[in-house]
C-alpha cells in the first residue's frame, strides 16, 4: 500500500499569514492527489484535486502544487474560517490512502 | 439537492455485526463510484473501501478485508457496509462519499477520482 506523509502535524499561525503543509509519497503517484480540510463534527470537504485543480467554489487563497512524490497546500493567507486540519490522499492505487492530517491552529 | 444521508449506526459488543447504509439523492447515482471513510476518535481519516458505478469492483483498506463488506443497489439509489467480526479498533464515525471523475487530457486520458459529496456520517461504537 502506498503510504502518505503529512508534515507538519501542526501548526500555529495567524490570520493573514501564508502557510504550507507538506504530503510525501511513498511512491510515485503522478498527480493523483487531493487535498480535503475537517472541522470537527463537520464531513470533510474537497479543496484541491489533481494535485492542483482547485474545486469549484473554491477559495482562491487554497493552491495545491507538486508530482510524483512531494506535494504542497498552501493558503496564501489564512482566514479565520481556515482553521481546520488538512488531509492529502492518493488516489493512483487502491486502497486510496490518506495522510495523518495537518491540524492549523490559532496563533 | 444532492444530498447522501448515512443509517444504521450504534453500540455493538465485539465480534459483532453491523450494517451500515446510505441513502443518496440528488444524482443520478448509478453512474459514480462510492466509497467509506471512517475517522475514529481523535484519530485521522481513514479510507475503508470503495465500490465502482456496476458493483463489479471492490476494494477495501487490509484492516477489514474479510470482515467487511461494500455493496450497492442501484435500484435503490443505496450504498451499504456490512461489518462482521467487529472490533474496538472499529469504532468511528463512518461517512459514505461520492467519487467525482475529473479527465485530464495531454497525450492520453487521466482519470482523477476524489470524494465531492459527503454525507454526515453514522457513528459505530464497539465496546461490551
């Protein structure tokens, strides 16, 4: 199974900042990456598919970069509606893992 | 609206049964792949399983295989999970999704698959 690792785990930043959460793959997955963001109690919501393709409806400060291996979210700046934790997942083999999160907390 | 609403949820002692479902509207529902996601307990998202638009493939994360299984009917615009042997380490919230299709065209076609509807999702306990 490929394996999906997010870092950081977490992170504290302000309103306003930019901010880069990284997703490494254990193998080359081309582009087949999503991005998704989780509120607690909430479904998580797609933000980035394709490893750049922004949603439809989409906040356009939400950008997603990267192939093969190495892959970056990043808010060019952060709202408070933003805090929230990240999920990067592959989908290039089932099972369609994803990585353990990347919780952005209030500085 | 499109809409997928999760059932079937509940306290469950170990090496029980379970059987979950998910009603979708909204779609035309016969023409998606679907899938299960989980999160437990102050745990990350975890990716259960996935079924295509006709049923005919299957794929689950190893933890369930043989215990769990992913099913649909079409007919009834309805998504299933039935979990055996069920364990603590089951225990979660378990959110069905709708996998929408992007194809990305250079020199051949690419198929990108990510989840664009969820329901809220049902939450399993597994405790005696």
């Amino acid at each position: 199974d490929i394996q999906m690792t997010q870092s950081p785990s977490s992170l504290s930043a302000s309103v306003g900042d930019r901010v880069t959460i990284t997703c490494r793959a254990s193998q080359s997955i081309s582009n087949y990456l999503n991005w998704y963001q989780k509120k607690p109690g909430k479904a998580p919501k797609v933000l980035i598919y394709a490893a750049s393709t922004l949603q439809g409806g989409g906040p356009s400060r939400f950008s997603g970069s990267g192939s093969g291996t190495d892959f970056t979210l990043t808010i060019s700046s952060l709202q408070p509606e933003d805090f929230a934790t990240y999920y990067c997942q592959q989908n290039y083999n089932p099972p369609h893992t994803f990585g353990g999160g990347t919780r952005v907390e209030i500085q | 609206e499109v809409q997928l609403v999760e059932s079937g949820g509940g306290l469950v002692q170990p090496g029980g049964s379970l059987r979950l479902s998910c009603a979708a509207s909204g779609f035309t529902y016969s023409t998606y792949w679907m899938t299960w996601v989980r999160q437990a307990p102050g745990k990350g998202l975890e990716w259960v399983a996935n079924i295509k638009e006709d049923g005919s493939e299957k794929n689950y994360v190893d933890s369930v295989k043989g215990r769990f299984t992913i099913s649909r009917d079409n007919a009834e615009n309805s998504l299933y999970l039935q979990m055996n042997s069920l364990r603590a380490e089951d225990t979660a919230v378990y959110y069905c999704a709708r996998e929408g299709l992007y194809v990305g065209v250079d020199t051949s076609y690419h198929f990108y698959y990510y989840m664009d509807v969820w329901g809220k999702g049902t939450t399993v306990t597994v405790s005696s």
